[in-house]
C-alpha cells in the first residue's frame, strides 16, 4: 500500500517522490498560467496570491497519493516557482531551508535571520516549527540529472538546524542521492533535509512548484503570511 510504505520511507529519508500527481491536463493549464511569472529570472515567491495557486494548494491537500504525508489540518504557508531554463541556469549549494514568510516582526529572542523578500518578511522560527514542515515540489517539466535535479543528504532532517562542519559531516556520513522526477510528479519532503542541486548541462526548461506546508498557527506571536 502506497500510504504505509510512502509514510514510512518519508519518517525515515525525510523525503519520497509520487509519480503521477498532477495529469497531462491540468500539467498544461498549469504551464500556462506560470508562463512569463519568472520575467527572464528564477521564479516568484509570492504564488499563493493567485487563485489558481490557492485551488491547487487545496488539492494537493485532498489528494489521496499525499495527504498522509502532509501535517495534520496543514495549510499552504508558502509557493514558490523555480524556473531553471537555458536563460536562467543557477546552482544551490547544500543547505536547509530554514527561513517561513509571516505578516510583521515580532520581538522574541527565539526568532533569527529577519529579511525581506519581494517585499516580503521572512524569519528563521524556533527548529520546532521547522520540523513540523513540508514541502511539495510540483514539477511541470521532467526534471532529470542533466536538468538540475535535487540532490538530499537522507535522514539529516531529523538533526535540527545544522552548522556547516555538522552538514558536511553528514554529507560524508549519509552520502549524496540524485532525486530525478518525472513531469507531473511530486517531490514531498522536510524544509530541514540537506539539500543542493547543480546546474543544468543539458539546457531545457524545468519549472517546480515548491509548495510549503505548515500547522494552521505559529507561537511566539508569529503569523503567517498566507495560511490557504
């Protein structure tokens, strides 16, 4: 059963790829409304401000291949677009991501790393709230090797925030592992996974939605930005 093996394999890597997610159709449509979102860059964080991503949000949320996967009664806190193309080809070294989009400041000792984001406020909350995230990345196009796939340290999730010398400690430890995904598939993961990808070197499209899962509310005072 796809459940009991994802949900396990998920506890244990801290990450699991679904084939399938979202059909040819709705992968087209899907197409059509990011086309032109990146305006020549890497993408946009702000997504959930469009309906379409919102409704989106929402099936994935209903979706039985994932849902089992997803914190309970999450909502969508966040959806970027990354688009890796011929014109805009980057590499991302290893790294967490540790950062969640919020309303306004709050003062809390707890709270770190405060930044804006496409006029956005951003800040690294407590590790606690960082574990208990997901992310769902959409992918539009198929997303291989050559293409700049993701690359995961498995397991180091379950380490909280990690220095430098613990990550590549890790990474020697645990070993890297390519996560190649089909057009239309998803890859769920934890934001606290070590993760990297390189650049492309066969140069093609590849368009993710990065989707960004969370509990409905936040301590410390904290909001979210978006809760869909």
């Amino acid at each position: 059963m796809l459940a009991a093996r994802a949900v396990s394999e998920f506890k244990k890597s801290g990450y699991f790829v679904i084939p399938g997610v979202i059909d040819a159709v709705l992968n087209r449509r899907l197409g059509a409304f990011v086309g032109g979102l990146a305006n020549g860059g890497p993408g946009s964080r702000r997504l959930l401000d469009e309906a379409w991503c919102a409704h989106l949000a929402g099936a994935l949320r209903g979706n039985a291949k994932m849902n089992s996967l997803l914190p309970r009664n999450a909502v969508a806190v966040q959806c970027t677009l990354f688009d890796k193309s011929p014109i805009t080809n980057w590499l991302v070294a290893l790294h967490q991501d540790l950062s969640i989009p919020v309303k306004s400041r709050v003062d809390s000792p707890e709270c770190s790393g405060w930044s804006e984001k496409e006029g956005q406020m951003y800040v690294q909350p407590p590790v606690v709230v960082l574990e208990q995230l997901v992310a769902v990345r959409i992918h539009l196009d198929d997303c291989l090797v050559e293409s700049g796939a993701l690359r995961v340290v498995p397991e180091s999730h379950s380490q909280g925030r990690l220095s430098p010398e613990r990550a590549e400690e890790l990474r020697r430890q645990n070993g890297e592992t390519v996560v190649p995904v089909a057009r239309g598939g998803a890859l769920v993961m934890r934001p606290l996974i070590l993760h990297a990808s390189s650049k492309a070197t066969e140069l093609r499209q590849r368009r993710v939605l990065h989707f960004v899962f969370g509990p409905r509310k936040l301590p410390l005072g904290l909001e979210w930005q978006w809760a869909v």
